[in-house]
C-alpha cells in the first residue's frame, strides 16, 4: 500500500500494514499516480516529476523530469502523463520525457483530470467489472463548466464535450457515469458515447470538500476508477462536518425508469453494460427496444419503430396487431390477442383504423416502413424452420406463419409492389391464407400471382381451370395495378410441367384444349418430360383423337426413350402412322403422278429406318405389316419386311424386278449370309468326298465361312435365270432386260454373281440352274474359281489332317511308353505318403516313380 505522509511517499506491505520504508527522493511529495498495467509510479515534487518501477520487492527510481510549475493534478493516460498546471494542460511522454501542451484550463485556473476507464460491464446488482480494469485510455479535463474528453495524444476524442452546470470543484468516475460536485449539489452525467452525455441525476449536497470512488470490499485500496472484478463501486462525499457515502441503484431498476422517462437510447447503452448476465440483458434489450418501437410508432416514426421491432424480437403477430386492416376477421382478432398479451403497456400504443379504406395518407409510410420489417422476419423463422433441429414447419398449420405471409401479401398488393416481389413470397412453401390471398389478388388483377399461389398451395385444378378461362377470354388479356400480360396455352403447359409429381389425370384433362388450339413441340412436352411418365396406352388414344399430328413424333420420342421396352403394339403403331401418311400423300398425288424416291423423303427415310433396325430395338411384327402395305407401291419397304420373315426370294424378286438394281440385291445377298446361322456340308469342302473333321477344327483352319448355301445366293441365281409368273412382274422383267447391253437379258447378271460369290455358292446346283444353252466358255470363270477354291480348301484340311495325324502319333507313343513301365515292390517298399507297407495293398505310382497305397493317393 503506498501512503502520502508527511510530504513523502510511504510503502506498508498488506495486510499488516507494516511500514517498509519512504520512497528516496519523494520529500515535498503532494501527488502520486501508480500505473499497475506498466509498474510504474509517478511522483510528483514542487516543479519536478519521478517515475519508480516496481521490481516485485522495491521500489527503483526510473529518471526524473524537471516541470515549469507546480502539478496540481495529474493522472496516466496510456505510455503518457497527463498533469494539471495552474493555467494549462500538459502531456508528458514516461519515455522520452517530451512536454505537449494540450489547452489552457480556463478562466477558473483550476485543473481537473478525470479518467475514463474502458469499457466496464457492471454486474446486474451494481457496477461491479466482469473483466480486468484496464488502464485509462482517455482523459475527460475540466475546462471551466465543460469537460472535454482527451486521447493519448493530446487531441479530442470524442466531438461534443460533457457540459456540467458550473464549474466543478471535483470530479470522480463511477462507471457508466462521471459525478461532479458543484456548489449545492452533486451532478450526475452519462460517460457512454452515444448517450450525448445526458443528466442522469442531481443529489442536493452542500459544502462537499471532496468525493472519492471507492470498492466495496475490505483490504481494497481507493481507485479512482470503477473497482475490479466482483466488487461494487461506492462515492465517499466528505464535508467540514461528515461523510456521505452514495451507493449505485442497480442497472435493471435504472433501465426500468429510463424507460418509464422515455429514455429509450440510454437505456439501451446501459444494457449492453450487462454482459455478466447474458439472459437478463437479452431480456432488459428486447424490452427496451419494443417500448421504443411503440412509442415511435405511436409518433409517427414508422421507419424506427420497425427498426427497433426488429432488433427487439417483437413477433410479427404483435406488430400486426398495429395494422388490423391488413388480416381477414380470424387472423386479425390472433393478432389482436397477441398484442393485449404483450409486456407493453397500453398507453404507449397506438392502431390504425381497422379497414385500410379509413387509413389516413401517412398509412403508406407505415406500410413501406412495415414491409422490411415482414420480410426479414419471415425468412428469418423460415430458416429456422428449415433447419434440422427445428421443430417447427413453415405452413398453414402455424398461425403465426399464415398470418405473416398474408400480412406481406396484402402490403405488396397494397404498395403496388414488383410482380417479382409478389413472386417470390408466394413460391413453395408460402403460408398465406387462401381465400384471403385469392379475393386480394383478383381484386388487384393480378392473374399470374394467382396462378402462382394455387401452385404453392397445391390447388392444381383451381390454377388450371383459371388459365383456361383467362386463355379462352375475349381477348385473352388482363390488366391490373401490378400486372398486365396475355394469357394462352403456353401457360397451361407451363403449369403442367411444374406439377411435380405429374397428374395424369389434370394432364389428359386440361391439355385437351391446349392440344385443340396449340399443338406443337411444346404442348407435345407435356407427355415426353412427365416425371414419373405417363403411360402409352392413355396418351396415345388421347393424341388421336384431339392431335393425331402429334402421334408420330410421340411414339418416335418413346422409341428413342424406351427402346425395346415399348409394348409390340406401338412398334406397329408408328410403322402404321409412317404407312398412312405415305398413303395419304399417294392418295393426293395420284398413282400415276407418285415417285417413291422424291415424295416426302423424310417420311421414306425414317420408316425404312425403323423397318431396318434389328429385331431387339425395332419389335413390329412383320407379318402383320405385310398384310397391311400396298402389292403396288413401297417395293424396298416390302423387300424389308419379306426378309424380315425369311421370305427371301420374294423380297429378290422385288429388288431385282421391280428395283431393277442387281446392286442392291447381292448387298442383300451378303448381309443374309453374313447374319445366317453356320452350318457345314461336306459336299462343298472337297467337291465330292475327301477327309472331313470335327466341326470346331474345320472353322480353325476355314477363313472362308459357309453359311446356308441353298438359300439365298441360290435364290437370287433362280430371280435372275427364271420366268416371273406375276403379269406385272413379268412386264417389268423384260423392261429391265430390254435396256441391258447384251440380248440375253439375265444371264450375264447370273453369270458374274457365280463368279464373284463362288466360294458362298454350291457348284453342282449353279450349273443345274444354268440354262442348257449355256456356252462352256461363259460357265468358266466360275468353275475354275470354284475348282481352284476347292483345290485350296482340300490342301488346307490336307496339311490339318496330317497336323492332326503327327500329334495322334506322339500321343500313342506317350501312352505306349507309360504302359511298358515297370515297379519292383519288395516287401520292405513302404508308401510315400503313410510311410506304411505295402504288402499285396492296391497302389499306384507317381510320376517321379513313388509309390504310395491307392487309398492314400488323393489325400
């Protein structure tokens, strides 16, 4: 404990209060200022200062620094010394020891320094710190009745000083306040920023000597600023004659009359001084900013009561209260129990007229100034909501959402809000009350906000019934105060689309008239990009008979979709639709006038693409086909189909008698060989007999694959050299022989497939189809290919016998060599494995020549 007696600085160590000795140096002593953050003191001696540090046992003198005047006040600020001069202020660098002049202190000559200490947080029975009391970083220096508040640095922290009534004749802190005494009396101003350092208080004490802050604990020493941790903080006033100790009323009584004063800025810095009680200071701040917002409301102030609802936690159930013109009957009397079940006193409450129509012209201040206010709110209880801990569901269950997504709705309707704004409140999940919003936004004309609003209620028929009677209107057009558009069919299949799950029901039913007025890709959507999608068997029957145009791309986008998985019968469908309208076409055309090769190519192309693909994606049923295509036109799609059956010479008889292209036949020709099944016939390996194996050893040694050689190349000789009987066929036959080169007409054509495709025709059968006439120097060329193939082959399957041979030779040789081994077993010969005798035991022999018993063998 340091003591000032008898003109000097004396040190007792605590709590025996010995004394340890004076401080050297600090004869004449009238001041003394202890830094605790640093360890340094300061001594202030007639015209000089000394600064000691404290090494744990003593004091050392650090330097001393010569003064002009006497110090009649001093106090620490920071790395710095702030000292009262008779007629100025001085700043005194501990460092360097450089003297900055701050101002002069006035006509009263006499200096008055006040720390301000940090920021305290008072406990909620008084002012006690809930952290480490730090040093002060901020002076407030009396200039006769103003004080003005000083950094470290010299300059002006803060931009209006604290006004006092007169010029006081001492000052003490006690946090949040600074208290002055005055002539008759003790002031009381609030230091916080921000509280524009209002008179808190005024105590009638007369004749004060002097005041000093105390702890209010025993073995604390007096600070001049708020005590530490845990303690409160109480003045000790002194007089000529007594001692008036003042106590602090605690923060929440304070708040409390604040409050009832109107105070509400004040009160709402004295609660952030409560941070050592987090649940009462979270109360004290929502009640004080929900009293404020009533009372601003009450005032007109609409932008900051809104504000201090919101920072208040107000429900928007006891804000809406405020605007009972904005709900239906049921939701605006909730509201209305809310707020009478509100903290708020009565009197401080105001309402407007309960229909907007009787609102004064400021209502829509109050209304631009309450939407903010709805909507942040909303999406903040929506996310806490949507969070997984959350018990609550944001939707027409919750009264309290129901009443604010309507609220917001009928402000924005009101206010003549954006269509995107009314969008966005109104997209799943919105809570706003159906009737209420309907009769709202019919009555504004605001048609798609409408559609929007069944969307997210779930009122699919309603929604669709109205765009159907909007897009069915006269005109088709709507106009209103936040809307003006045409409505059509595109809004219909819009509205489908975003049903999710889709309805088959509503879809088949509403895209009735859309298909009737609108048929095209987009209504076609409807039925392609349904999740989950819509069955076959109901869309197809409904396209026919309100868009048959759109079956064909409809079973084309199912084919493409679904592939093999689509039931026979549409297969059939789609090659009946392409079959009809080729029909159609001919029909309109005329039989004469019709070109298959240049009528409707797009139509041609795809169905001979369809009627191509293999049989596991394209599953029309070709004899089905056959029955329903024209005898006298569509010869290539016929050809198909006959093939498809196994018809073969039919559809080479089309090819080369109808098409009169031998091209297109032996590429038909080909494609059957290579896709029919592989088979052996020994008459075609060596002409006649000779050696034949085992079929997997022939295809081994075979590049050339025989297929059913009596089929198709055979078919196409007999197309070629034989008489159609059909009369048409016939004519167009000998048109087609009249306009080759040579005069026998076929043969030639006959006569080049033999040679080309010799090693895939059986000879013998050629040459029996061939006519009598033939000349033997035409019939040539094949033979001697056929002769020279077979020639091949049979060396091919000669040097594979005699392989085949070889190896027979040195497998019985192998085994011949096995069988003329021969064992001695004795009767001392034991077995390898069980290392048992022998005897006359069965047994058998290893490899390596070990014998070992034949019931041990497999072990």
């Amino acid at each position: 404990m340091l003591c000032l007696a008898d003109a000097s600085v004396c040190v007792y160590s605590l709590p025996t209060f010995e004394l340890q000795g004076n401080l050297t140096r600090s004869k004449g002593c009238n001041l003394f200022d202890w830094n605790d953050s640093r360890g340094v003191l300061c001594v202030a001696t007639k015209r000089r200062l000394l600064l000691y540090h404290y090494d744990g046992r003593n004091f050392v003198e650090l330097k001393e620094i010569p003064m002009n005047d006497i110090v009649r006040c001093l106090a620490w600020c920071g790395d710095a010394i702030c000292l009262g001069l008779r007629k100025e202020y001085v700043l005194v660098n501990a460092a360097t020891g450089i003297n900055t002049d701050v101002f002069p202190t006035g006509k009263s000559s006499t200096p008055n320094i006040l720390p301000v200490p940090p920021p305290l947080t008072p406990g909620p029975g008084g002012f006690g710190a809930s952290g480490d009391s730090g040093d002060a970083e901020e002076l407030l220096l009396a200039r006769d009745n103003v004080g003005i508040f000083v950094g470290a640095g010299g300059k002006p922290t803060r931009k209006h000083g604290l006004p006092w009534t007169e010029t006081p004749s001492a000052t003490v802190g006690f946090p949040p306040y600074a208290v002055a005494a005055l002539t008759n009396s003790f002031e009381v101003r609030n230091l916080q920023r921000g509280s524009q350092h209002s008179l808190a208080q005024t105590l009638p004490l007369r004749g004060v000597l002097g005041v000093v802050a105390a702890t209010d604990s025993v073995g604390r020493g007096v600070k001049c600023s708020a005590s530490s941790e845990g303690d409160d903080v109480v003045l000790y006033a002194f007089t000529a004659t007594s001692v008036v100790r003042l106590t602090g009323v605690p923060i929440p009584s304070q708040v409390a009359q604040l409050l009832d004063t109107a105070q509400f800025e004040v009160a709402l810095l004295l609660c952030e001084l409560l941070a050592a009680a987090p649940s009462l200071r979270a109360e004290l701040t929502e009640t004080a900013h929900r009293r404020c917002a009533h009372h601003r409301f009450h005032g007109g102030l609409y932008d900051d009561a809104m504000r201090h609802f919101g920072a208040g936690g107000a429900s928007p159930l006891e804000v809406l209260a405020l605007f009972p013109g904005l709900l239906p009957p049921a939701l605006a009397a909730v509201a209305a129990r809310h707020g009478h079940q509100s903290q708020v006193p009565p009197s401080n409450t105001r309402h407007l007229p309960p229909t907007l129509e009787d609102w004064p012209s400021s209502s829509q201040e109050a209304l631009s100034a309450l939407l903010p206010f709805l909507i942040g709110t909303r999406m903040r209880l929506r996310d806490a909501s949507s969070s997984s801990s959350s018990l609550l569901i944001w939707g027409p269950d919750d009264e309290e959402a129901v009443a604010l997504d309507t609220a917001t709705l009928c402000v924005l309707v009101t206010t003549d809000a954006p269509r995107e704004a009314v969008l966005e409140l109104l997209e799943p999940p919105t809570a706003v009350h159906p009737a209420a919003g309907e009769q709202m936004l019919v009555d504004a004309g605001r048609y798609a906000e409408l559609v929007t609003l069944h969307l997210s209620l779930g009122q699919h028929r309603r929604a669709l019934e109205l765009l159907q009677r909007l897009a069915t209107s006269a005109s088709g057009s709507t106009s209103g105060r936040g809307s003006s558009r045409t409505f059509g069919p595109h809004d219909t299949v819009r509205y489908l689309r975003e049903i999710r799950p889709s309805d088959p029901l509503l879809t088949l039913e509403f895209s009735r008239w859309v298909l009737r007025e609108q048929p095209g890709v987009e209504t076609l959507e409807l039925f392609t990009t349904a999740d989950p999608p819509l069955p076959v068997e109901d869309v197809l029957p409904h396209l026919r008979m309100h868009a048959a145009q759109l079956c064909v791309p409809y079973l084309e986008h199912e084919m493409a979709a679904r592939g093999a998985e689509l039931p026979v019968a549409f297969h059939d469908d789609l090659v009946l639709l392409y079959l009809a309208d080729l029909t159609r076409a001919r029909a309109v055309a005329g039989v004469e006038h019709w070109n298959e090769e240049s009528s409707m190519p797009d139509v041609r192309r795809r169905l001979l693409t369809l009627l191509q693909a293999p049989a596991a994606t394209s599953r029309y049923n070709p004899e089905r086909m056959l029955s329903r295509f024209p005898q006298d036109a569509l010869f290539e799609e016929r050809a198909i189909l006959l093939s498809r059956v196994g018809r073969h010479e039919e559809a080479l008889a089309i090819l080369v008698r109808r098409l009169n292209n031998s091209v297109i036949a032996e590429a038909y020709c080909d494609r059957v060989w290579r896709q029919a099944p592989v088979i052996l016939r020994p008459g075609d390996l060596s002409g006649g007999g000779g050696v034949v194996g085992e079929l997997d050893e022939w295809l081994a040694v075979n590049e050339d694959v025989v297929t059913d050689a009596d089929n198709v190349y055979h078919c196409l000789l007999r197309v070629y050299l034989e008489q159609p009987q059909d009369p048409a066929t016939a004519a167009a036959a000998d048109k087609r022989a009249s306009s080759l080169s040579s005069s026998r007409g076929w043969l030639s054509e006959a006569l080049e497939l033999l040679t080309r495709r010799h090693q895939y025709i059986d000879g013998k059968k050629a040459v029996e189809l061939l006519p009598d006439n033939v000349p033997l120097r035409e019939v040539m060329p094949f033979l001697e290919a056929k002769m020279l193939s077979s020639a091949q082959l049979r060396h091919k399957l000669e040097r594979h016998e005699r392989l085949l041979q070889s190896q027979h030779d040195e497998a019985e040789e192998a085994i011949r060599k096995f069988k003329s081994q021969s064992f001695v077993v004795t009767e001392e010969a034991t077995c390898a494995i069980c290392q048992k005798r022998l005897n006359s035991s069965v047994f058998a022999v290893h490899p390596d020549g070990s014998l070992v018993h034949f019931s041990c063998l497999n072990r």
